[in-house]
C-alpha cells in the first residue's frame, strides 16, 4: 500500500480534530476523502504531507513513517492544497522553474513545457500568476504538485473555482494520472469524486463513519427507493400506498408524486395507476448516489 493510516489522531486540547481513523490507498487507487466542513480532511491531509504531527497513531507513506522519515515523504508527495499558495508577481513558466529549483531537479529542458501541455496551461504560460483566473491558478498548483513526478498526489479541492470545459479536462487528467500514482483527492462536488473515484473515505466529527467502493456503500445504505411519477389526472395518495411495500407518497404538484418504497414496485404501481382509470406520463426510479449515501452516513449525528 502507498498509504497506510493506522488509529490516527490530532488533538487540540481536548477536542480531537481527527479521532483513531484507520485506512488504506494502493498505487492505482484515486481515494476520495470526503465529509462535512470541520470533519478532519484537511487535518488528515496535513499530517500525510507532513506539515503538522500527529498526536496518536500512526501513518505510513510509500513504506516511511510520518514523524520520522518526513524528508524523503516529501520527496514522494505532491501536494495541492485547499488554499493555493502561488506568488502572484512570477511569471507562469518562471514560478514552475522556482519550483523545479526548490526539488533539486536534473536538468531536463522538456520538463515544464510538458507539465504545462499536460495540465492546459498552454495559452496562459507567458502571463503573471496574479493575471490568471482561478481555475488557471489552479492548473498551476497542480503543475507544481506534479513538477517531482511523485508517486502520491494529494489535492485538496483541485477542481474549485474551474467552469464545466475545465471541470472535464482536470477530471480527465485525475483519472489517466492513477495509472502509476495512488491520489488522495477531496472535494465537495460530490458528483465529481463520484466520476473519478475507486474509494470513498467519508468523515465526520473527526471519525470515519463509512469507507470502501462506492458501490459498496450504495448497496449498504438506506435501502429505500425513491420512485418519482406522472400522471395524466390527479390521484389520491392513498390509492398509491395500498401498493405492497409502498411507505410513503409525496405530491410534489398536482400530477406528480414522489414515492418512497421498500422495494423496487413500479410494476405494481403502473397497475394500480391503470386500475384507477388514471394514466401514467412517467415513471423514475431514483439512482442511488454518492450524495445520497454522504447524507444519511452524516446527517443526525451527535
């Protein structure tokens, strides 16, 4: 495993910004770390890259420890985080060489001209950084996480502020860079960690309250079904719920419903509808999703 998280604490007096979180990303993994404002990512992430200690547990990168290798974890880390600090007055391709310099690169004259292909920044590379808009600045602090050719990469909302153009390119570029690297990545568009992801990691108050493939976690949650309908004529709901495992109708106007059920019945929904001499426009069946799976893991808890 590239990264290996074992009873993992911070604390800052008494109060735990993480608490005994264990887990794991191998090489070719793209782990999504996910949860609530103040749940522990940052934290999480801070300690992995070796900017804070922490105070319990253990964590391993590539094999070194954190706390007592952290030289050579640097060395193996690129790290994009939330808040990305660039230097405003540096030219494009003139930072990426300050960087380059800060790593004790080799000597290699196609290096930044191919990061900056790799990453789009073609058409912004002679510009100030303080001229870029924020989606390009972050192109730019991906380069520089990058610049090392690390085998870990931990992004730290890497898609905040890109429109929906950047939004696929960036998301394309995440995914072809797992392919010899293991990516720790976080971010609030759920659905774009939904798009990428192998693994889902959610916090919350500084615990892990799920962890594994997002198919996994669909087929653990709330079982409920979401069915949405469209009917010709308005219908009472409790012609609906006499349908077997139907729990609850909600009308969201005065032709549509949306129908809670223990199970998948839509094909004894459609009868009962046909049966009441009503007609059915359209039929949905909700899929279920990551957000879906981030609510009821996180929501209510004390």
């Amino acid at each position: 495993m590239s990264i290996v998280v074992d009873a993992l604490t911070k604390s800052y007096g008494q109060q735990n910004a993480i608490d005994t979180i264990s887990f794991s990303a191998a090489k070719g993994e793209i782990v999504g770390l996910l949860g609530p404002n103040g749940a522990g990512k940052t934290t999480t992430m801070k300690i992995l890259t070796c900017f804070m200690p922490p105070t319990s547990g253990t964590a391993q990168v590539c094999g070194l420890t954190v706390g007592k290798d952290d030289i050579a974890i640097k060395k193996k880390i690129g790290y994009l985080p939330e808040h990305n600090p660039l230097y405003g007055t540096m030219y494009v391709k003139e930072y990426l060489r300050f960087v380059e310099r800060i790593h004790q690169l080799s000597k290699d004259i196609g290096r930044i001209p191919r990061l900056i292909e790799l990453v789009g920044l073609g058409r912004e590379q002679n510009k100030k950084i303080s001229q870029l808009s924020k989606g390009y600045k972050q192109r730019v602090g991906l380069a520089q996480a990058m610049i090392h050719d690390p085998e870990v990469l931990i992004l730290d909302e890497p898609i905040s502020g890109l429109d929906p153009n950047q939004l696929v390119e960036i998301r394309s570029l995440i995914s072809n860079l797992k392919k010899d690297k293991t990516v720790i990545f976080s971010s609030h568009i759920l659905q774009e960690v939904e798009s990428i992801c192998d693994k889902i990691v959610i916090l919350d108050k500084g615990k892990i309250v799920a962890s594994d493939s997002l198919t996994t976690l669909n087929s653990t949650s709330d079982k409920t079904l979401t069915i949405t309908i469209e009917l010709l004529n308005g219908i009472s709901a409790d012609i609906l719920t006499k349908v077997d495992g139907v729990e609850r109708v909600e009308p969201i106007s005065d032709k549509e419903y949306l129908i809670s059920s223990k199970y998948d019945n839509r094909a004894q929904i459609f009868d009962q509808i046909v049966g009441s001499g009503n007609k059915l426009v359209g039929m949905t069946k909700e899929k279920k999703s990551l957000e879906a799976v981030f609510k009821n893991v996180t929501q209510g808890r004390k």
